[in-house]
C-alpha cells in the first residue's frame, strides 16, 4: 500500500495572482456598490417601462420602520453593516489583520494631515456640489432625471445624527472601495491609468443610475477628479471629507428646507 503524501503545510501566498485579484473584487464589490449598480440599472429600467424618467422619484435615507424606536434600530443597523466592506477592502490591501493601520495609512485614510485634508475637502464640496446641481437641474429641464428626496426620515431627535452617521458611510465605503481599493488591483493588474480612471468613474456612476441621467453624469465626473487627485496626493482623507461634506449637507439641507 503507497504511503500518502504529505501536506504541504506552508502557507499560501495571498492575492498574488490574477485570479485571486480578480476574486477580491468581485468579492468586495459583490458585497457593496457592485450590488448597488446591480440594483440601480434595474430600478432605471423598471421607472423607464413605467413611463418617462421626469415623473420617477428616488428617495435618500428612507424609513425603514413605522414605529421610530425600531426604525432608529434599523438605521443603525444598516449603517454598520454598510461598513463591513470597508474592513474587508482595508484587510485585503493590508494582507494580514495585523496590518489594518498600515493599510489605512498606505491610501491616507489617517488624521495625519488634517489642515490640508480638510481644506481640499473643503474646496471639492463646493466646487462638485455646484456642478452636481447644476447637472440635476438640467437633468430634470431635459425630463431625463427622477425627482430626488435627499431624506424621508420624520423630525424625531435622532434624524440629524443618524443623517451625518449616513454620509459618514457613503463617503468611506464609495472611497475605500472605489477608489483606493478598485484603483490599486486594478493597477495590480496590469490595467495602465487612463483605464483605471475610467473604469472607476464609470462604476461611481453606474450604482446612481437609479436617478437619473444627471446624476450618472456627475458622479462620473467626480469620479474622474477624485481618482486623479488619489493618484496625485496619496491621500484619499480628503476625498472622504468632501464626500461627508457633500452627503451632509444635501441630507440635512433638504430636511431643513422641508421642515
């Protein structure tokens, strides 16, 4: 009787090759915004058979609960779930659990530089915000974009906060993910620049497809921007800090004006 082999018991090298790239993300986008596209391409086509895309509506940040205490549970629930991808993508740039800090300050997703963070955060919130709704707006002349409702919570005491924690998410997970973890297998893989930026800010547009044309539109620029200024800084804290600034103010801004 042959004796049977023994066990290789080193340990494998993780993600070095094409194959185990190309697991992790569709792994991570399968879990987050690649889920989100999925869904937005349907909930487009399915406002389009209804009738013309001016009479759609997409709303932000809905209830989740008629009774407040349960829909407070629930917010708080998705919002911590929502950034389960975020771990997973920092743990996959680190390669170890170890390294998650390492990882975090390797893309500068760090209060390192806090002052230049902020500022350029700053800057890009006005200047993407003013291009964002001058796009809307002609979206919605052209008939080509949904009504948006940037929140329908009610007034409790919790809507602010839970408002902020909202725009905390969307801003690391589509940074995180999109940016620093897409760009950096992508490169890995061999793609060269332009198609890695491409490829970002179409994806960046493509899960806000159920609004409309115009929001497509602008996300895939600020797409555009914000890979090349990762690319150009290093840093993607200011990327994240714009996107908070911009999520925040449009959640609380509508529910002030609507209150």
């Amino acid at each position: 009787m042959s004796t049977p082999a023994p066990l290789d018991r080193r340990p494998p090298s993780f993600g070095s090759t094409r194959a185990d790239l190309w697991v992790q993300v569709l792994l991570v986008l399968g879990v987050s915004l690649g889920a989100s596209a999925l869904y937005a391409v349907l909930s487009l086509t399915e406002d389009l058979a209804r009738g013309p895309l001016a009479d759609a509506e997409a709303t932000l940040n809905p209830p989740l609960s008629a009774q407040p205490v349960f829909d407070l549970l629930r917010q708080l629930t998705g919002i911590g779930l929502d950034l389960v991808p975020v771990l997973l993508a920092l743990y996959l740039l680190a390669g170890s659990a170890g390294a998650l800090g390492t990882a975090a300050r390797r893309i500068g997703l760090d209060a390192r530089m806090p002052l230049p963070d902020l500022g350029l955060g700053a800057v890009l919130c006005l200047v993407m915000g003013l291009g964002t709704l001058g796009l809307y707006g002609l979206g919605r002349a052209l008939g080509v974009t949904a009504a948006v409702t940037t929140s329908g919570l009610d007034g409790h005491w919790w809507t602010v906060p839970v408002l902020l924690l909202s725009a905390v998410r969307h801003a690391l997970v589509e940074e995180v993910v999109v940016v620093a973890f897409l760009a950096d297998r992508l490169t890995r893989l061999g793609w060269r620049w332009p198609a890695v930026l491409a490829a970002t800010a179409l994806f960046r547009g493509s899960y806000h497809l159920y609004q409309g044309l115009g929001p497509f539109l602008g996300n895939v620029v600020m797409g555009l921007v914000f890979a090349e200024l990762y690319r150009r800084t290093g840093r993607v804290m200011p990327l994240v800090v714009a996107h908070f600034l911009l999520d925040a103010v449009g959640f609380l801004g509508s529910a002030w004006l609507l209150g």
